[in-house]
C-alpha cells in the first residue's frame, strides 16, 4: 500500500473512531446528593434511538417528612416482643398487619396528657417507643394510666418512585416526574401518551442523599413470558392435564401460610390461587374445576405435619383427606430450610401425595425485607436463599412441577421495581401483584 493510501485508511479509522465516540450511549449517573445526570449520548428506546447531543441534569427531592397527631390509649411495653408488637403502632407508619420499618423520624415523638394542663410524658419512665418499628406502649409505675388518652405528636418519613421520562419522539428532553409519597408500597407515575421511562429513582425513607441503589435504570420492562411444547404439565402432571383437556372434573387445593390465606390482600379474587383459577378456566373452559383452600398464617409444612387429629390443620386429615387431585403448596415460612431439610421433609410430602393419587405443584416463594432474605442491599438480582436452591434441586431431581415465581422477583429489578414496594405489610406478605406473579407463574406450567 502507498503512504497515501495508509494515511487515508489511518484517517478513516480516526474518523471511525470519533463517530463511535459519539454514538456512546446515554448514561444515566448521580452527579450530586439530589440530582441524576442523563449523560450526552444515545438513548435506546423501542420505536428507535433518540440522540441526547447535551447532558440533562434533574433535581430529585429529598423523602417528604409528615408530621403528624394521633390520640390513642396506650398498652402496656412488652419489650421482648418482635418490633412490631412492643406497643401501639403509630398510624403514620401501620401497614396492615406491622409497622414499616425505618420510617418514624428518630427523637420527633412527644407524647403528652389530653387535658388542660398538657403533661409532658417522660420517656424511658412513663412510656417507651421502638423508633425503627413505630411502636409506642406506656410503662408499669409510670404517669399513664391504662384508660387514659395520649396525645402523639411525631414525624414520619415517606417513600417516593420517581420516573426518569422522555418523549419517544426525536429531539425529547429527559424530564423528571415525580410519583405520590406514600408508605412501602408506592408506585411510579403513569408515563402519558409517547413517552418512555428510563428509570425509576427510590426515594426512601430516611434516606440523606442518592445512592446506587436508588436508581433503577428500566433493561426490560416486561418479564419475558415463556412458552413450551408440550407444556410441561403434559409431563409433570399427565393426570391433570388429562382432565382439563377432556373436560374431566379437577379439585385443587391451595396449601399454604399466611400468603395463602390472603396476607394483605382483603379481595378473595385477588390472592393468587383464585387469579390461578380464573385464569385456567379461560384456557380449559370444558373441564370442572373446584378449588379449596387451607392456610395456616404463621406456620409452616413442619406445623401441619405436627398437629394432632382432630386440628383444622391436622396433615392426615385436612390435607390428604381433602382428597385432592391437584395440590399446589406455597409455604414462604419454610424459607429457613436448607436444601438437605428440602430434601428430606420434601420427600417425605411426595410419598404421601402419591399414596393417595394426588400430583404436586410448589411454588417458589416471593421476597421479603432483605434483611430477611439474608443480603444488606435490598436491590436483589439473584435469590440467595438456600431453601429456593433447595425446591429447584428437588423439583428437577424427583419430577414435580415448580412454578418458579422466585424468577419473577428477581427480574423486576430489570423492569425499574424495587420489589420492596410489592410488600404490603413491609415484610412478608406480597400486594395483588405480587399475588398475580404467583398465578402467571402457575400458569407457566399449562402453556
């Protein structure tokens, strides 16, 4: 090659070069305390790439602080009880059933007498409080009487998902929407006609500035749906899936703990076994199909196999006596298992269920509070609970269905969730969208 042909072919690829330094993707990064930056760059966005040719800068502001009154007789402290029990649940930080965690702002309780004189309650001698619960109880020989009326005067932190948007047209600029404050379970803002969402930016509670963990940028805004042929029921359930095709009569029963009892979920045909039904229905319309429920809240597998008979929850009697055709397990409470306790008490329940010609679908539990999941960050990508690993290797090993609805928790970090906000008490018990992934993932089974 002659040195002008080198020197053209060096300039080509310097051009090259520069071009693909500028077709460099947007970045969306936290540039101060409360403020995200969307870098120049390129956006991806489904209907095509829009050119961002400046950086965006967006203010975000910081979780909203609420002060708030509430007038209550206070129970006596128990200060052995878990958090949420010690006392009188402050109203501003009551989820259903707990308290949300973290969100009383520390020191801002006062408690004081009703009445003209206004008495200035002394903690630590007439009254006690847990400020990551929110719980409040008055103490033995202090100045609260039992029957009297305390008068609560605190601030609460609230949780924000705010939206990174665009409009889905050339030359749209980043904005920042704002979602509504709220406890735990808070949901980003509706995007309005042609726009797209980046991210969702998690303002907690308590929180002094942005942290990786408050952004998450949307990498797939759906879970991807799986079909199989022959659906795996074919295989795993042939004796159910014989009925359902041939308009047979199929009995269901949904066994499980507080999650199946319905947790926070008042709308019977919100909860998940009900949405499951519903759901099989539309695809089987001939078949017969009944369902029946025993939820046991608090407990778990090792409970039922230990009540006596004559118990609403006795195993012999409620579970295998109910005679079902099809039983679809989802027990969370057994989450401290460790995959050999997987296997052997596991076992132990499909020896049984075969005794009396009953197929076995289980479910993969839910998240919960990270701190229960065993992790310090509550962005979660991966399950790392032992007992999940467990049900997986059991499932595989022995040929029983698994509806894997840990799959989906994990993938809502790829659609801009902090699955924290699926919680509905806070902990441990999933909102109806949590409810709906566990039906979706059932039905996974029969497409």
């Amino acid at each position: 090659m002659k040195s002008g042909g080198l020197l053209l072919a060096l300039a080509l690829v310097c051009s090259g070069a520069v071009n693909g330094a500028q077709e460099q993707e947007s970045a969306i990064v936290i540039s101060g305390d409360w403020e995200i930056t969307v870098t120049a760059g390129t956006l991806r966005l489904p209907d095509g790439d829009i050119r961002l040719p400046d950086a965006v800068a967006l203010k975000v502001a910081p979780p909203p602080v609420l002060r708030l009154s509430d007038t209550e007789k206070l129970p006596l402290w128990k200060p052995d009880a878990p958090g949420w029990t010690k006392g009188l649940r402050l109203k501003g930080v009551r989820t259903f059933e707990t308290s949300a965690p973290d969100h009383l702002v520390p020191g801002s309780l006062t408690v004081r007498s009703t009445g003209s004189g206004h008495t200035v309650y002394r903690r630590g001698m007439d009254y006690e409080v847990d400020e990551q619960w929110g719980t409040v109880g008055r103490l033995e020989g202090g100045a609260i009487r039992e029957d009297s009326e305390v008068r609560l005067d605190y601030s609460v932190w609230l949780d924000r998902l705010d939206s990174i948007v665009v409009l889905s047209r050339a030359g749209g600029q980043p904005f920042l929407r704002p979602g509504e404050p709220g406890v735990v379970t808070v949901r980003p803002p509706d995007p309005g006609p042609g726009e797209v969402v980046l991210a969702n930016i998690w303002v907690r509670a308590g929180q002094t500035r942005l942290t990786d963990e408050s952004v998450f940028r949307i990498i797939e805004p759906a879970y991807p749906e799986k079909k199989h042929w022959p659906p795996p029921a074919q295989r795993l359930l042939p004796k159910t899936w014989e009925k359902l095709n041939t308009g047979g009569s199929l009995k269901i029963l949904a066994w499980g703990d507080s999650v199946t009892a319905g947790g926070e979920v008042p709308e019977e045909h919100l909860r998940w076994q009900n949405r499951f039904l519903g759901l099989l229905k539309q695809q089987f319309p001939r078949a017969d199909i009944r369902l029946e429920t025993l939820a046991w809240g608090g407990r778990n597998t090792e409970s039922f196999l230990n009540e006596p008979p004559g118990s609403p929850y006795n195993f012999e009697e409620k579970v295998l006596g109910a005679r079902p055709d099809l039983i679809i397990s989802e027990f969370v409470n057994d989450a401290n298992l460790t995959p050999d306790q997987v296997e052997e008490r596991y076992s132990y329940l499909l020896r049984r269920f075969r005794e009396i010609g009953a197929e076995w679908v289980i479910l993969t539990p839910h998240f919960v509070w990270h701190r229960w999941m065993g992790v310090a960050s509550p962005r979660v990508e991966k399950d790392p609970r032992p007992y999940v690993a467990g049900l997986r290797r059991f499932a595989e090993k022995n040929g029983v269905a698994l509806a894997d609805a840990s799959l989906r928790w994990e993938h809502l970090v790829k659609e801009g969730i902090p699955y924290e906000t699926l919680l509905a008490n806070s902990l441990n018990h999933p909102d109806e969208r949590g409810h709906l992934m566990f039906a979706l993932s059932l039905m996974e089974l029969f497409q």
